[in-house]
C-alpha cells in the first residue's frame, strides 16, 4: 500500500510570501509592457511634450478689438483669426468651411474691409478692429442686412449665410452693388451649397436701393 502523504494536497502560503509573489508578479507585468512598447508610441509622446513647451514660448501678445471689445490674447504665431475668433473668443457665428480661402463662409470684417479669417493670422490684426457677425446686430435690432436675408429666405441650411451676410454688407460699402451681375461678381467668392443665390441678390438689392446705413 502506498504512503498515504504522496496523496497529501499540497500546502499553500497565504501570508507574506503570498503578497510578495503578487507584488513580483504585477511589477513584471508592468515591466514587460513598456518593454514591449513601440518605439514609436513613446517618441509621439514625447513630441505631444515637446509640443506643449514650444507652445508655451512661442505665443504672442495680440491685441484686438472685437465687436467693440478689446482683447489681449497670447496667440502662437500660426494660430489664423478664425481659430482665434471661435477657440479663444467663443464668436462661432464665423463658420469654418473649406479653410483655405475658397467659400467665403469664415468672413469678417478687419477695419471696415471683408477678409478671409481662415487666410488672416491673427498676429496681422493685432491693433485692428475686427466685426464678426456677432457685431452687426445692435442688441436685439437686426442688421438691416440681416432683415433682408430673412424677409427674402437668403438662406437654407445657413451654414454659410454668416459669411453671406458679412460680404453683403461689404458689397454695399464698397459701391458693387449697382446691378445685379455686379453683385453676382463681388459676391462669387461666397458659395452657398443650397444654392440661394437669387435669395441673396434680392437681399442686398433691398438694402441697396432701401438707403439704409450698413
């Protein structure tokens, strides 16, 4: 008959040596994971800090007026007025559409003269006035434009009609709204996708020939 201890279950150690080998254990595993770690993984990282420091030194002070409200921003050198205006300012009624200066939808005005804010850095309108569409209304009194756009349904989906609006106004200022086609032509760098293009000419030819001060 066999010894009856070579059936005997064997005894296990809950104490120390337990928690050690747990400890042991989790230590390797955390080892063996950034062992195993692409290379790759670790040098985005440490470019997303890198990153965070050239931020921190190349900002610069920028001052704006904005609506009628002065501004001193710390702006990295790159940053565009569009970025500006809707990231740091809050202002979003200035649409970011193609970024590159095709669809007219991220328009403002800086110092009474419509520009592209997706194309303008804002380190160039530092000291400048600058209205966003925010700024055309006078408290709860539409702009005159603004009336015209809803009166004559110049607008769809109104992604672009900010843009629309500001362009409009500038159209009017800058003595290119005498005929329909000239409007059609100094208004060719704002498209409008759902295609309210009549809407819009009606719109500003109101204002037009309306008098009214934009």
């Amino acid at each position: 008959m066999e010894d009856e201890k070579d059936y005997a279950l064997p005894e296990f150690d809950t104490g120390e040596k337990d928690n050690s080998r747990r400890n042991f254990l989790k230590q390797s595993t955390l080892l063996t994971a950034i062992a195993l770690t692409p290379g790759t993984a670790i040098k985005a990282a440490d470019m997303r800090v890198d990153e965070k420091i050239a931020e921190a030194f190349e900002k610069m002070p920028v001052k704006l007026e904005v609506n009628g409200v002065a501004h001193n921003l710390s702006v990295e050198p790159r940053a565009t007025l569009l970025d500006i205006l809707r990231e740091q300012l809050d202002l979003t009624g200035t649409k970011k559409g193609c970024d590159h200066g095709q669809c007219g939808a991220c328009t403002v005005h800086v110092d009474g003269h419509r520009v592209n804010s997706c194309l303008t850095l804002g380190v160039m309108a530092s000291g400048k006035k600058i209205t966003t569409i925010e700024g055309l209304a006078k408290g709860d009194e539409l702009h005159p434009m603004q009336e015209a756009f809803l009166k004559h349904d110049g607008f769809q989906c109104g992604y672009c009609t900010p843009g629309q609006i500001m362009s409009a106004v500038a159209c009017i200022r800058e003595g290119h709204a005498n005929s329909e086609m000239e409007i059609r032509e100094y208004m060719s760098g704002n498209i409008c996708r759902c295609g309210a293009y009549p809407n819009i000419v009606n719109a500003i030819q109101e204002v037009k020939e309306g008098g009214h001060a934009v």
